[in-house]
C-alpha cells in the first residue's frame, strides 16, 4: 500500500480562488509528520508548511492552510486566493517515527499534483 | 553561501559509463539523502545517509553506489548506467526533527542515451 496518495494528478484553479489538494497517508506510528512542497517549472523543491501528528491545531503560513483530519488519515492543502505563481507540482511527504538514525528522518513522498492556475 | 549544491546540473552519458553526481552542503547537517524523480512516481529514495561512513539503502538502491568520507559530500555513482536511470536526482539534507524536512539542491537532470 502506498504511504501517501494524491489523487488529483492534474487541478485547475481560478485566480483569487481557493483551491484545495488533496493528500492521505498510511501510518501505523503515533508520530510522525506531513510535508507540503511545492516544485514550480525551474525545478527546485520549496517547502511550504509542517504538521506534526500531536499538534492539535491545523497549520497555517501565510495562504497556505493544512487542513489535517487524524482519523481520516488526511492532510489537504489548501491555498487561498491563488496567484499565477501557484502554478507548479505539489508533492505532500510524511516522515513517521522518531528516534536516531537516518531511517527515522526519511520523507515518503506522494507522486504529486500539478496545479494550474487560469487567469 | 549555497547551503546545498549538486553538480552538474545537467549531464548526457552513454548506456555502461559509470557517473558520479556530486553533493556537497554547508550547514554540517547530519543526515542526507538521495531522491530520483521521475514522472509519475514522485520522489523516491534511493540512498541515504545519518553521518559520515554511516549509509543505508532506500526504495530503488539497484544499480547505484554512495559513500560519505565526510560530512557535507555525498556522492552517488551509477556504476554502469542504463536508460532507465535516466532521472532527474535529488540531493538533500536535514537536521534532526527539522520542522521543515529537508533542504533540497537544485537537482541534476541526467540523461543516459
């Protein structure tokens, strides 16, 4: 079973819109954490937003939320008020676990969704 | 200060060379790792690192070799490579716990013909 699904390979927003993707995970741990990195056309991998599992508020930086439902295994991003600049692949990620080692910091990462944003 | 860099960024190299992609970070970060990226798979592990001369595999270790002699180089050679190692690769680095994961180099785009 995959870790983390995205299954929205492709989305379409409307400018100024808020849109909303899509990611679940797969986790026997009680800890452990969710990434949000967005990749636009030049390649590099920018992070956008961490949620732990025991952080009890969903986290927010700037207009991007994550919308986290522990019992749904969910973790959504949601971008407000989407610029042209949103446009880019997303890629959610989890790290499970803690401890020492390198094992326990290895990011699982979903296949991603593109997101276009029309003007 | 690059933090992290990959050299080269790009690189065309024929079906059994061997190629080694370069990986080298400032911050003295514990940990590093080795991703490829290819279209509709994501990011996948293929090596990773907890401190120097410590290595480990990860999801699709075939056909590749690491070595870590210090801390902030990690190299990562394709001993004989083919075309399905044709892949756009991924270096990065993290501290423990980090909030923010991983940092990322800019990535080398290697093409085996």
């Amino acid at each position: 079973a995959q870790k983390i699904t995205q299954t929205q390979p492709g989305m379409f927003v409307q400018e100024k819109e808020a849109v909303t993707l899509d990611c679940t995970y797969d986790t026997s741990d009680q800890s452990y954490g969710l990434f949000w990195y967005k990749q636009p056309s030049s390649g590099e991998m920018i992070f956008l937003i961490y949620q732990g599992s025991y952080d009890e508020q969903n986290a927010t930086e700037g207009r991007y939320s994550l919308n986290f439902q522990k019992a749904r295994k969910s973790a959504n991003l949601v971008i407000s008020a989407s610029q042209l600049g949103d446009s880019a692949m997303y890629f959610c990620a989890m790290r499970e676990g803690r401890g020492s080692g390198a094992g326990s910091y290895q990011l699982t990462f979903g296949k991603g969704t593109k997101l276009s944003v029309i003007p | 200060d690059a933090g992290i860099t990959q050299s080269p960024r790009y690189k065309i190299t024929e079906t059994g060379r061997q190629v080694t992609l370069m990986c080298h970070q400032t911050w003295s970060h514990s940990y590093m790792f080795w991703y490829r990226q290819d279209l509709g798979h994501g990011l996948r592990l293929i090596y990773y690192s907890a401190a120097a001369d410590i290595t480990d595999k990860g999801e699709v270790p075939d056909g590749y070799v690491v070595s870590r002699s210090k801390t902030e180089n990690f190299p990562l050679t394709l001993e004989s490579a083919t075309r399905s190692q044709t892949s756009v690769y991924f270096c990065a680095s993290s501290e423990s716990s980090s909030n923010y994961g991983y940092t990322f180099g800019s990535g080398t785009r290697l093409t085996v013909v």
